[in-house]
C-alpha cells in the first residue's frame, strides 16, 4: 500500500502538480460543461416556479379587485335606481300642477285670500 501511495505522489510530483496546488475547481469539476447546464437548467426551472407563484399571486389581487369593483357597481345601481324612482316622484307634482294651470287655468290664492281651518 505504501508502495502504491508513494508512486501516487511521485506521479503528480513528476508532473509539477501536488496535491495541495491543484485548483479546488478543477479536482470538483465546477467548470464542467455539464455540470455548468445543469445549473443554467436548475437555475431556468427556479425562475420560472418564481414566475408561476408571482403570476398567480397577482391573479388572485386582480380577482379580489375585480369582485370589490363589482360589488360597488352592484351599489351604485341599487342608489341609480333609488334615485331614479324619486326624481320620478318630485316630478309628478310639478306635472300635476303645470295641468291645473294650464288646463284648468288654477292659480294659486294670494296669501290674504287663504282661510285657515282648525280642527278640534
């Protein structure tokens, strides 16, 4: 064994290369082009799983969004309505009044003419 491990060290002696000067790079084959792929991969599948949690992170705040946005539209119509039903009711006095003047020639009394009944 100590014969082995004696030419071993002999062998890398011989080619100006010990053990403790050869690059940690190259005796874990960092800059492999395999292994260099393989991190551009895991590196590609990382981005996209990132995308794929921000793209449906923004989905479910454009649809929140959209459902406050409907339910105000649903109000707004309801207060549309409302106000449609009493400006229809203020405008029917004033019709009703433009056709007594204008029909039946109606005017309304000077302020001396009124008579005022009280009930008991």
């Amino acid at each position: 064994m100590r014969a082995q491990s004696s030419k071993n060290k002999a062998s890398f002696q011989s080619r100006g290369l010990a053990r403790k000067e050869q690059p940690v790079m190259a005796w874990a084959a960092l800059l492999s082009p395999k292994l260099m792929m393989l991190c551009f991969l895991l590196g590609c599948v990382l981005v996209s799983g990132l995308s794929v949690i921000y793209v449906t992170f923004q989905n479910r705040t454009y649809l929140n969004e959209l459902q406050q946005l409907k339910n105000e539209r649903n109000a707004l119509q309801v207060q549309w309505g409302q106000l449609r039903i009493e400006q229809s009711t203020f405008s029917l006095e004033g019709r009703i009044e433009r056709k007594a003047v204008d029909e039946l020639q109606m005017q309304v009394p000077e302020f001396s003419e009124l008579v005022m009944v009280r009930y008991e």
